[in-house]
C-alpha cells in the first residue's frame, strides 16, 4: 500500500472501452495501468467509453453525448464521430477545470485527441501525457498553442521520443509494461502465432505469407477492426493451417501464445512499441518480427530474431531460427525489461517530480516571507 497515495483521473479513449477483450493496445496498457495503480493504493478515476470496467474500485468519469440537432446533422464536411469526440473530451477537460477542480492531484492523458493537450493549462492541476503514436497534426497544433511547461511528456520507446523530439521538450521514455502474472510462461506447441487488431498497418497478410513458406501452422487472434481488409484480404488466405481463432479475452489469448511455437509481428508501419511483443516474451515465446519502431528495444538476441522490414522470405527463415532460443531465456527478457512493476515505479516517479516541480516554486517563495 502507498503510504502516499495520490488522486489520479486517467483519460483514455471515448470511443473504445477499456475492458476485455480489448479493441486495442491502448485500452489493454490503461486497463493494466488502473489496476496496478489501484492495487499500490491510488485513487484512480478513469475516463473511457460506456462499458470500460477495470474489475476494481475505479471511478468512472462520465462521457458526455450530445445529439445533434437535423440542421447540424445535414453539414456533410463535419463527421458525427469528430463531433462526438470533441464533445466528450471538451466536456471532461472543462469539468476538470471546475466541478472536479479540488478531486485530483494530477492527470494522466493517454487519449489521442486534442482536447486535453489544448486545454491542459486551463486545469488546476499538471497533467501526465504518455506519447502512444507519432505526431498527429491536430496533436502537434495542441502542443504548439499550449503554455511552456504546461505538459509533461513520457514516450512508450526510444523510437517515439525521437518521433516527438521536434514538437516536445524534457520528454521521457517509459516504456509500456505488461503483468507477467497474466501471462505466464508456456510450454510452446507445433503452430506458429499472430495476435493484434485486424487492420491493413499490422500486417497481417505478410505474417500469412512468412508462415506458409516455413510450412508452419498458423492460429491468428484479434478484433477484426478493418472489415474490407478481412473479408477482402485475409479471409481469402485462411485455410486449415492458417485459422482466425477470434477476438479473445486475456486468459484465453495467454494460453494462445504460451503455446505457440513463435509469435509473428509483421507491422508495415512503425510501432512505437509494440505490446503484443511484450505478451508473448512473457509467455516464453520467442518473437519473429521486422525491426520497425520500437520493436528492436524490446526483442534481444536471447528473446527473438528480428529481419528488415517487409521482408517477407526472412521472416519465414527467422521462424525457425526463433524456435531455436530457449523459452526460459525469453521469459528471463520479459521479466528485465517489459514488468509492470518497473513502468508502474516510473509512472509514479514522474508524477512525484510534475507535483514538485509546481510546488517547489511555491516553497521557494514562501521561505523569503
């Protein structure tokens, strides 16, 4: 229990819950995030979509809806889901800034909209943003227009600071932590894996490829998130070695990857971290992956074989290469650079030292009083 425990109100996404099975890497890390806060004694409120559940004593904070009027609903160049986020987000950032201005020390933004950076310095209180995708223009605009010193930056990778490094300053890297409790290490099996969301930029299709030139086996979970990109692309490659188990919830996607052979992770676009690389070191199961983003700072020599990107014959020879490495080596990997425990340390690091940085002014100027 922290002998210090802080009010905490995270923000997450207003469109997804955070709740399992999880649409997405983002809810998946706020979900843990919030329980393993709440677990060291923190009060946490969360802001997310209808429906998110952390399973613990959270408070969740509402998500404002507005229905528009048919005048409005006419205007073709605005999309109702724009105006929605907007809505929900400039409503929870204004309520922090009043009703709920005395409820929090401090907020933890881990949403990909620009409300909360452009109104971060109208609140009471610092405000934590973690840095999950490349800038975003609307983000980089947010960023520009606020304060100097009104934001405090921590980047899931090295990557993803370098990626920030034109638009924030004093930036952190905090890399993204997962319970190896929940994910436990597993024996391996005769069938290679590929889990995440369905969508063109994951890279599924390759993955396809890559195990069907090594001749293995290949079991494929995840929320189909692009439907075009499923029924037009992959289910078109599905056969009785290559089967979409589905969108699984935590347990069953950890008995997946325990028991898989090697994980595939085929992005064709930068990751800024990568969790599902995280999940299945856990598990004992070495990764066969392309070297993008932040992947490289994760999978060493001991825990995986990495290959150029898009390079789909040797991903196929890094397959049984990967097989090859000891899985308690792996797991070994897991536990020294991807725990909870050390993200959950530094987050409450950076909280402390954002707190004192806007107290210690004040103290200084009290002493000569």
């Amino acid at each position: 229990m922290n002998e210090n425990p802080l009010r905490i109100a995270v923000l997450a996404s207003s469109s997804f819950p955070v709740a399992q099975p999880f649409a997405g890497g983002l809810e998946a890390h706020v979900y843990n995030l919030v329980r393993a806060l709440i677990e060291r004694g923190h009060q946490v409120s969360l802001f997310a979509a209808d429906g998110s559940s952390v399973d613990l004593d959270a408070t969740l904070l509402p998500v404002r809806t507005l229905d528009l009027t048919p005048i409005s609903l006419a205007d073709i160049a605005i999309a109702p889901t724009a105006v929605r986020e907007h809505h929900a987000y400039l409503a929870v950032m204004l309520e922090l800034a009043g009703t709920l201005a005395e409820s929090f020390d401090i907020v933890h933004n881990h949403s990909l909209h620009y409300m909360p950076l452009a109104m971060s310095s109208t609140l009471p209180v610092p405000m934590v943003t973690t840095l999950h995708t490349p800038p975003l223009p609307f983000l980089e605009s947010a960023v520009a227009l606020a304060p100097a010193g009104a934001n405090t930056f921590a980047a899931v990778s090295e990557f993803a600071a370098s990626q920030w490094a034109d638009v924030t300053t004093g930036t952190v890297v905090i890399r993204n932590g997962i319970s190896l409790h929940d994910w436990p290490f597993g024996s391996g099996g005769d069938y290679v894996v590929w889990s995440g969301r369905l969508v063109p930029e994951k890279g599924l299709h390759l993955a396809i490829a890559a195990a069907k030139l090594a001749g293995r086996s290949l079991r494929i979970a995840g929320p189909i998130s692009n439907l075009e990109y499923f029924h037009g692309v992959i289910e078109p490659l599905l056969d009785d070695r290559v089967r979409y188990v589905g969108h699984l919830d935590q347990p069953a996607l950890a008995a997946l990857v325990g028991g898989a052979e090697v994980a595939l992770v085929s992005p064709v676009w930068s990751e800024p971290y990568g969790l599902v690389v995280a999940e299945a070191l856990a598990c004992g199961t070495p990764v066969a992956a392309f070297a993008r983003g932040g992947i490289p700072e994760i999978v060493d020599a001991s825990s995986g074989v990495l290959v150029p990107a898009d390079d789909v014959q040797g991903l196929a020879a890094a397959i049984p290469q990967a097989a090859r490495l000891r899985r308690s080596d792996v797991r070994a990997r897991a536990e020294a650079v991807c725990s909870m425990d050390r993200m959950v340390d530094e987050y409450e690091a950076l909280y402390r030292s954002t707190l004192d940085a806007v107290t210690h002014p004040m103290r200084e100027r009290l002493a000569f009083v």
